[in-house]
C-alpha cells in the first residue's frame, strides 16, 4: 500500500512539473511571437508617423515587451530591451 502511495505521489509530481514546463514553454513562444508582430507594427506605425504625421501607439508595443520580460529568458529579454531602445532612441526623428 505504501509503495502505491509512493508512485502515485511521485508520477503526479512529474505529471505537474512536466505540465508547468509545457505551459511555460508555450508562454515563451507566444511572448516571442508578439513580439515580432509588434515590432513589425511599430516599424510600419512609424514610417507613417513620418510620412502622414500619425500618432504610435504604443500601449501593444509595451504589453508585448512587458510579457517578455516576464516569461523569456536572459537572452531574449536582452534582444528585447536592445530593440526598444533602438525604437526609442529613433522615434523622435519620425514623430
């Protein structure tokens, strides 16, 4: 009877590890690929900031960074926060 406990404790400790991994794995892919969407919004939301003087908004562009910073690596948060410097350092010339 013990050592049915035992193996049941021990397999639903895997099980929630491994189910913890899946889901943190895939809140790194969807951070990822929000980010590529929003830099790619930005970029185009800029060269019409430049050319017909719209406003960027840039409430998506901080959420997708933002959940970055919270579910990605160390390298790809680097990447990020190197990007959004990038963009903040040369908005002002567009805008």
């Amino acid at each position: 009877m013990a050592a049915a406990l035992v193996g049941v404790l021990a397999g639903s400790l895997l099980t929630s590890r491994a189910n913890r991994m899946h889901w943190s794995r895939d809140k790194q892919v969807e951070a990822c690929a929000a980010i590529v969407a929003e830099s790619t919004r930005i970029q185009l939301a800029l060269r019409r900031a430049w050319r017909h003087g719209e406003p960027v908004d840039w409430v998506p562009w901080n959420v997708a960074l933002g959940t970055i910073w919270l579910v990605g690596g160390p390298a790809t948060v680097a990447a990020a926060a190197a990007m959004d410097q990038v963009f903040w350092d040369h908005s002002e010339q567009f805008i």
